[in-house]
C-alpha cells in the first residue's frame, strides 16, 4: 500500500479519496457445530480473515493518511462484504 501511494502521489500529485473495500469469508462456523460434520474455524484461518477484513484497511489508510493530513482533506471509506 505505501509503495502504491508513492506511484498515484508522483503520477496525480494528490490522493483525496481512498476506498478499503475487501471482504471474505471461510464459510465454516468458528466453532464445530453438534451433529454435523463440518469442522470449526483453525486460529490461522480465523487470523486470515482477519487480517484481509480489517489490517488491509490498516495498512491502506496508514499509507495515504499522512498525505491526507498534510493536504488537510480527504476521505477514507471502509466497506467490507462476501458478495
């Protein structure tokens, strides 16, 4: 993200706007439920989701909210969805 925010600043000389829009799911529960066969969620898988949910949004507004700042505008949007 920071190495993309580097490339859009030289080639448009601002960012005004950044839109963090990931989301996934495992489509298992985390936990086993009783009487079906379908395991529960491992600490890595849950940590996956996790980080592509949520330290994407991190690491994306972390890389143009300095700009942002020193321009003194912008926005940061954060939508996160399976379909």
């Amino acid at each position: 993200m920071e190495r993309l925010a580097v490339e859009v600043l030289k080639d448009l000389g601002s960012i005004d706007a950044l839109v963090n829009c990931v989301g996934d799911h495992l489509g298992k529960p985390v936990v086993a439920r009783p009487g079906m066969k379908e395991e529960g969620m491992s600490e890595a898988e849950w940590h996956h989701i996790v980080d592509l949910n949520l330290t994407q949004a991190f690491t994306g507004s972390k890389a143009v909210g300095p700009h942002m700042l020193t321009q003194g505008r912008g926005v940061v949007i954060n939508l996160s969805g399976v379909a």
